[in-house]
C-alpha cells in the first residue's frame, strides 16, 4: 500500500487516477447502488465524480507523504 502512495511511477500514477475516478462513479450512484430512487438529477453525476475526484487526489497525496515519512 505504501509503493502505491507513494511511487511516481507511470503505472501507479495511472492505478491512483482510476482507483479515483471508480469511488468517484461509486459515489456519485450510491442512491442507485443502495436501491433507492433516483435522488441525484442524472446532469449532476459527472459533476459529482469530478468534485470526490478533486478531493480524493490531494488526499491521497498527503497520505503518500505521511506513509514515506514512516
């Protein structure tokens, strides 16, 4: 789990941005996945994604930073 924080390597950069992009999506249909109704007007999901996208990148970042200290 460190290397993944941490590593500047193409591939983990590239792993990060899609493990990003798969909570933001989970996020964003989670009145879906769960079984209720539609809550979320289906214009407003990608806003969604882009905005856990937005808090999850420095997030993880500052994870990766606190774990190489270690």
């Amino acid at each position: 789990m460190n290397t993944f924080l941490t590593s500047e390597k193409t591939v983990y950069r590239m792993l990060r941005t899609i493990c990003q992009g798969v909570i933001g999506v989970l996020v964003a249909n989670l009145d879906l996945i769960i079984g209720f109704i539609p809550m979320i007007p289906e214009e407003l999901r990608p806003v969604i994604v882009l905005i856990v996208m937005a808090i999850l990148s420095p997030l993880m970042s500052e994870l990766g930073k606190s774990g190489s200290n270690e």
